[in-house]
C-alpha cells in the first residue's frame, strides 16, 4: 500500500510543476507582462506572426499549422534582429491593443446577453437545450467551450515520449522505495 500512496504522490508532483509551469509560461506570453526578455521576446513574436498571416490575407483562426510555422519562423527573425528598447516598445503597444480588444469583446457581450431576451424552458415550449449550446448559451455545465482546447494544448505541449519515461521512472522508483524495495537485507 506504501509503495501505492508514494508512486500517487510521485505522479501528483509531477503534473503539479507541469501545470505551474505552463501557467507561468502561456500566462507570461498572452499577456507580455514580464521582464524576462526572452518570453517578451516570444510575445512580440506571436504578434508579428499574426500581423503576417493578415498580410497574407489569410485570418489567424483559418491558418493552417504550416501557415504558422512560416510566419512564426519570419516573426523570430524579425524580433531577434531587433534591439532590446525596440522589443519592449513593442511589447508594450501589442499589450494595449490586446487590453482594448480584450474591452470590446466585453463589451460586445454585454450589449448581446442584454439585447437576448431571457425565457424559461417553460416560456420556450419544450424547446431543445441543445439550441441555447448551439449558439454559446447557458449548457448548465458551467464550462468555458475554450478550456476543453486549452487542456488539450496543456497536454500536448507538455508531454512527449521522454516525459511518459521520465514519468514512468519516477512513479516506479517511487512505488518501489515506498514498498520497501531497494534493501540490503
């Protein structure tokens, strides 16, 4: 039962300094508000990606994987040719634009939950539940339809084949030792 509880807590150490970890980077990232420069480096960058897929004529949500690669790889260029002071000039306009579009998407839905009128299942007739998820209404689960995509990223960003080893070495070392392993009796 040792052995259990110390591969448990093995595991649970691990996906604890995974999520740490990538909430600290992806955090540092989407917002540029940091002064490590290589991850203001890296927000700058998404930006300047973005700014070339729209020059392309192509819309970030539609771009394909290669469409990024090419225009991530232009962007690091561009921003690892460029000064310091540029790249937290940058950073810095990139942070408010984001802040002002961050403003009128909220605003945008106050105005439409407060232009969609309210009715009861009652008031709908019998209505399928399915229409208010069909349109980004209440589910009655709560969840946010971006968190399933954003743990999904979690996982793929984190976890290759080398982490499942290192993973699987850890856990088993640690359910061995706690099982009373490894003694010299």
């Amino acid at each position: 039962m040792a052995g259990i509880v110390a591969a448990g807590i093995s595991l649970l150490g691990v996906l604890a300094a995974k999520i740490v970890i990538f909430v600290w980077v992806i955090g540092a990232v989407i917002s540029g508000d940091t002064s490590n420069s290589e991850l203001k480096q890296l927000f700058v960058a998404r930006h300047i990606a973005e700014e070339i897929l729209a020059e392309k004529g192509v819309k970030t949500e539609e771009a394909s994987d290669a469409q990024w690669e090419e225009a991530g790889e232009k962007a690091e260029r561009r921003v690892k040719s460029m000064k310091r002071a540029e790249v937290d000039r940058l950073a810095a306009e990139y942070r408010e634009k984001d802040r002002l579009l961050a403003e009128e998407e909220e605003k945008k839905a106050k105005t439409a939950a407060a232009s969609k009128p309210s009715r009861t299942a009652a008031q709908r007739g019998g209505e399928d539940a399915a229409e208010d998820d069909e349109d980004g209404g209440e589910d009655g689960d709560g969840a946010d339809p971006g968190a399933g995509a954003l743990v999904a990223f979690f996982f793929q960003a984190s976890f290759g084949i080398i982490d499942a080893l290192f993973i699987f070495l850890a856990v088993s070392s640690a359910f061995k030792l706690g099982a009373g392993g490894f003694s010299s009796s």
